[in-house]
C-alpha cells in the first residue's frame, strides 16, 4: 500500500461514520500496528486466514519440533532426561550432535515392531467392527421418518455426555468374570463356568468400537442422508432387485462416507492408550501403552519420542489416502 | 409385430370399438393419509399413442404414474397392462420404464453403463448389450459422449441419457415425467420432435406427464387434463381446445373469453343465449341439450373474435367496445378491450401486414363479432 493509501485510509476512518474506528484512530499504537501490517502486505482476509495457521503452528509444529528433537537426543539420568542437540565445544565450536540410535533401536528390538503391527491389527478389526454396525445404523436413521430423524441422532450423540472413562469402567462391570453377561448366562443356567472375556483382545474390540461407534456412525449418516432416493427408484424400475440395489448404487455412492467413518475410527484406534490399558490383558501389546511404559515406566524419553514419531509416519499414510478420496469427491461433484 | 403396425396405422384406436386398450386404468385412487392425490381415475390407453397428463401443480398426475410404476401402492382400483393386473408385481418386474423428472442418472457410471444398466439386470451376453447400448446412443446421438459421466454433460444431453436408459429396455409401458421440464425453451422445442421421432421409430406407449399445456399439445395424441386428483376431460388436442367440457378446462389450455348467461332457446342445433356481460344475444350453432333458462358459460377463444371499426352486419355475437390495451408481439398483436358491461375481452390477431395505416388504436371505438361456430357454450 502506498503512503497516499495510508494517507487516504486515515482520512476514511478520521471522518468516516463508524465512532469506534474515530476514536481508534486517535490512538498512537493502533496506528502504528495498522502502518506496520500494510506494510507487511497483511490485510483483514489474510489475518482471519492466517488465525489457523499460527494455531497449527503453535501448537502442533513447534510441539512435533520438540518431540522431533527429543527423538533424536540420548537419554541421561538428568533433569531433563535427555541431552541437547546443539552445544559449545570448548566454548569455541557450536556442535549438534544428531542420534538416530533411537530409530534404530526401534527396528532392532522386535517388541516396538509387534507393538506396531498388533495396533495396526486391533486398530482394523475395530474398524471393521465399526463399519459392519454402524452402516445398518446410520442407514436406519437415513431412511427413518425426518421427525424421528434428530432424536435418532441425538441417542447417538448422547454417550458424549458422559466421561468416556466412566463408560469404559462401565464395561468393565459388563465384561468381567462375576458381570453383568456371565452372571445372566448363569442364572439362566447356559454356562456354568464364567466365559473370561475381561482382559482379553475381545475386551478391547468391545471397547474400541463401543467408544468409536459415533464416527463412523455421523459421517455416514450424513452421506447416506444426501442419497437421492429417486435414484434408487431408479434403479428398481430398471429391474434392479432391493439387494442389488444397494450392492451397485447405494454402497458404490457411499464410500466417501464409509471412507470419512474407517478414518475417523482407525487413526485414533491405533494410537488408543486408555482402552486397552483398562480391558486389555498384560499381553495386549498396543502402541500407546509401549510409548507410556517408556515416557512413565523406563523414563527413556528419546526412545518414546522416536515412537511416537514413527506412530505419526505410520498414520501420515492413511490420512494422505483420506484427503486423496476427499478431493476425489470434490472434483467428482457426487 | 402385427398389432403395434396396425396401432398405428389406426390413428384413433380410441374411436375404433374394435380396438383393445393396452394400458387400463380402473378407478384408481390414491390417498395419503386425509389427503386424496388421486380421485377414482380411470383412463384406456392404446398401443404407441402418446398420452399425456396434463395439469398444475399438486392435481395427482405425478402421483397417477408413479401408481403405474409400481412406485405406490393405490388405495382402490387397479391397472392393467397389456391385459395383465399389476396389483402386487413390484417395480422391477414391471414392464414398464420411467423417465424421471430429475432424470435420475447414475452419477458414479459412465453415460454407456448407465444405458445399460437395465439390460445388465437380465442377464443379457455382454457382447449383446454393448451393440444394443451403442444402437441406442445412436440413435439418441450420443455415441461420442459414451465413456463420459453424467455430470460432464449438458442438460440436454443428460436428459438424451435418461430417455435412452429406460428406452433400451424395450418398455411395453414408458412413463415420462416432466421429460422435458429441465430444458431452456428452445432446447425444449427442438427435443419435443425428437422425443415424438424416436418414439414413433420404436412403436412403445408413452405416458408423459407435464404442466405445459404447449409441449402436451405438440406430443401426445390424446390429453388427460387434470385437476384435484380428477381426470377431467380426456381428447385429442383439437378436441380439448375446441371443445372444452368446462371452464376449468378452457381457461386451462389456452387463453378464453368466457360469458355468463341463460338458455333462452335450445334446439338440437343451436342455442341462443342471453348474457348480460356480452351485452348482446348469444347464437352458438349445437345443441346442449339442458332446460332452458339454467345458467351456462359461452367460451369463445381469443384468435376466434373479429375486431373492426364498422359495424358488421350480424345481430348475434356483436357488440360495441372500447379498446384498452394493445400489447405487440411480432407475429400477432393482443387486444384487450372493454365492452359496455364492462367486461375485458382479450383478443388476439395475426400481424398479416407489415404496417397498416388503418390500423385499430387506444380508445378507439370498435365492434368485436365472431362466427357461430366459433363459441362453445359449458355447462360447468
């Protein structure tokens, strides 16, 4: 902006009919701060622009930037547990010293790869879990007269309302050995030996997909709600039966939605701690429980930096998968 | 083959008591829930006519051909086609295909799989529906555009897509809905002649439903017009515009005139009536064949009434105006003028010559007059 644009600005707000922009204007700073931005090129649209940049920026960039350097320091018996990257070498050099060690060690020691591979396993039946009882679902309420419609939605919502801690140890009264089930099937005389499911992967099956449900159940209410039925009328008039009705044109224009849902349900499954920590058995070997063990545990914060860096590298895949499908969408107009 | 050829050799299977309707509708209703969409109708339709339902908004007709597709279930009464009752045979077991208003078209399948997606259900050899579906885009010309998406289309190809989509199925039945309602005026008046091609090409009955009473004219070969869930008037286009059996009808399908008057003569063949908004005696050359002295409704079409600045000779069907308003529109001029009652007429006449200097101006004094011929008294 030029000093006459400047200039004529200040004349607009001196003048102009808004008194709170009068009497800002009278204010030194603030005209200093508004010089300054033009300047710099900022004006009102890049600033409400820029607002989730710096957000991201703050704090998730320059957090991932500490957890990077951690990852690539050696763990000390010190306050902070870990050495720092860049030092003075007899007061003369300035030396950063890199330690991939960490990363190495998590590739050497089999116990980081089985973590890995039994989350991506847990985070994956639970998704299917999710998508196998959320689709009927979320066609249900779809398909449900509109007045019943927003009730529907909000039963689904509803469990948000209570701490999800307190539903997880609710399961635990469901699932354990003297619970709710194996005391039913009992009474009822259908097994006289109680069915150990505490402490089990199933455990945490149930509980994953009990906790994750609503994400796969909102997206895919939301694209299953936009289908256009006449396109299913369609379809039967063209001698389509209701099943394959819904094999070739409803599942087919459906897949953003089931996509959105897998997403929302796998990428924060792999990393779960609190679940499999309180159902899980001490042989359920998730991701986030190793990284806790390491941070709390063995107090080796490079090597549990270097984990969670490679858990972020490993769900960086699903998440490209996910924008790829989503521009798909959006270019294809569905 | 033999009788679709003499269908249409037979021009009007309907004036024929020979001819057997290919399509019966036998008191159809529909209700939802208080609300009747659909009053008792029942129609007879023949073998490749172009039937159209012709209404406004809300009358029933979209709600009568999706009773035809299977689509709902009507309340009493019962649809026979090709002499078989459709009572409980589901949409897809219907012979019947329907073009929808919105046309509907598959938007994950390329333009050729949504064509073919009707012959895929049958279980047809691949390499049988791929020459049908490239006949039928032929034919539609849209072969070029076969590996395209429906949304990198026009509108007016995508409704060449939907049309081609329910056609290839060799319907006995083709139920269109609004097929041309999504379409600017000119594209509209161009794919009226192509859709009445194509269909008299394959011989298949349509049933089009539409709001237009322009574009039921141009297609069908009978109307149904209807209002309140009730067929009204069923006829060729000629009959409907020159014979309308109400008010309703005759102010629905064109523009007319219509006086309120007394029957002071009835004879087989003609009426003279007595209207105190014409302001002069009323000759109409049929019969009506009610008491005299009941209350009718002379309907007389705007292009019919004569304007002149002489007096014309005739004593009936003559009477002193006033011109009001002119409006021009190139190929006709419409004149609305005001007669002593105080009643607007609204009169139209074709610009023969390019000017004229004679011609008939605001507040000139004028006389409108029309043939015997050309009123129709109504009844209702």
């Amino acid at each position: 902006m030029s000093r006459e644009g400047f200039v004529a600005m200040g004349e607009r707000m001196m003048h102009g009919a808004d008194p709170l922009a009068r009497m800002l204007w009278r204010f030194p700073p603030y005209r200093w701060c508004v010089a300054v931005a033009r300047r710099l090129g900022l004006t009102g649209r890049t600033a409400v622009i820029a607002i989730p940049y710096l957000w991201l920026l703050l704090f998730f960039l320059v957090p991932f930037a500490f957890v990077l350097k951690i990852a690539l320091a050696e763990a000390l018996i010190a306050r902070p547990p870990y050495s720092s990257l860049i030092e003075w070498s007899e007061d003369t050099y300035l030396t950063i010293k890199l330690n991939i060690g960490n990363f190495l060690f998590l590739i050497e020691d089999d116990l980081y790869w089985k973590a890995y591979l039994n989350s991506g396993k847990i985070a994956l039946i639970s998704t299917l879990g999710c998508l196998l009882l959320g689709y009927p679902m979320a066609y249900a309420m779809a398909r449900a007269n509109p007045a019943w419609r927003n009730v529907l939605l909000m039963l689904v919502i509803l469990p948000f309302w209570t701490s999800f801690l307190l539903r997880v140890y609710a399961w635990i009264g469901i699932l354990k050995n003297n619970g709710l089930i194996n005391n039913v099937l009992m009474g009822l005389g259908i097994i006289d030996q109680p069915i150990v499911m505490m402490q089990t992967d199933f455990a945490v099956y149930v509980g994953i997909v009990y906790t994750y449900l609503p994400f796969m159940i909102l997206p895919l209410y939301a694209n299953l709600e936009r289908l256009d039925v006449t396109l299913l009328e369609a379809a039967a008039d063209l001698g389509c039966r209701p099943t394959k009705v819904f094999f070739t044109i409803t599942l087919p224009l459906s897949i953003p939605g089931i996509v959105a849902g897998c997403m929302l349900v796998f990428i924060p499954a792999v990393g779960e701690f609190v679940i499999p920590a309180l159902l899980g058995g001490p042989d359920t070997l998730m991701i986030g429980r190793v990284l806790w063990d390491e941070f709390f545990a063995n107090r080796d914060w490079p090597v549990a930096s270097a984990v969670a860096i490679a858990v972020l590298l490993l769900l960086v895949v699903p998440i490209m998968l996910f924008q790829h499908f989503q521009s798909a969408e959006a270019e294809a107009g569905v | 083959m033999a009788d679709v050829k003499r269908a249409i050799e037979n021009v009007e299977p309907w004036n024929d008591p020979q001819a057997q309707p290919y399509v019966r509708i036998e008191n159809v209703t529909k209700m939802f829930g208080e609300f009747t969409a659909v009053d008792s109708v029942s129609l007879e339709i023949y073998k490749a006519e172009v039937f159209c339902l012709l209404g406004g908004s809300g009358c029933g007709k979209s709600t009568l051909l999706r009773v035809l597709a299977g689509f709902e279930t009507p309340t009493s009464g019962r649809v026979l086609i090709d002499g078989v009752d459709m009572a409980g045979i589901a949409p897809y077991e219907r012979p019947t295909n329907m073009m929808f208003q919105s046309y509907a078209l598959f938007p994950h399948m390329t333009v050729e799989n949504n064509v073919a997606f009707g012959l895929r259900q049958e279980g047809i050899a691949a390499a049988e529906i791929s020459k049908r579906v490239g006949d039928m885009l032929d034919l539609v010309k849209l072969g070029p555009f076969a590996k395209r998406k429906p949304h990198q289309l026009s509108g007016g190809q995508r409704q060449r897509v939907a049309l081609a989509r329910s056609l290839i199925k060799q319907p006995k039945l083709m139920l269109l809905d609004e097929p041309l309602g999504a379409l600017d005026k000119k594209l509209r008046e161009e794919t009226q002649f192509e859709l009445i091609n194509i269909q008299e090409e394959l011989g298949v009955t349509f049933i089009v439903v539409t709001h237009d009473q322009e574009e039921a004219m141009t297609l069908s070969s009978r109307i149904g017009v209807m209002n309140a869930g009730e067929i009204v008037q069923t006829g060729t286009p000629n009959d409907i515009y020159e014979y309308p059996n109400s008010r309703f009808v005759a102010d629905f399908i064109g523009s007319v005139n219509v006086f309120e008057g007394r029957i002071v003569e009835d004879q087989p063949d003609h009426v003279r009536i007595e209207s105190q908004e014409a302001g002069c005696p009323l000759y109409i050359d049929h019969g009506v064949g009610v008491t005299s002295g009941s209350r009718v409704w002379v309907a007389v079409r705007p292009e019919k009434i004569e304007i002149t600045r002489d007096k014309p000779a005739q004593q009936d069907n003559c009477a002193a105006a006033v011109v009001d308003e002119i409006a021009y529109m190139g190929n006709q001029s419409i004149y609305h003028v005001l007669l002593e009652s105080g009643k607007k007429l609204r009169i139209t006449r074709p610009n023969q010559s390019r000017t004229s200097s004679d011609s008939i101006t605001w507040e000139d004094q004028v006389f409108v007059a029309w043939h015997p011929s050309s009123g129709v008294v109504l009844t209702a």
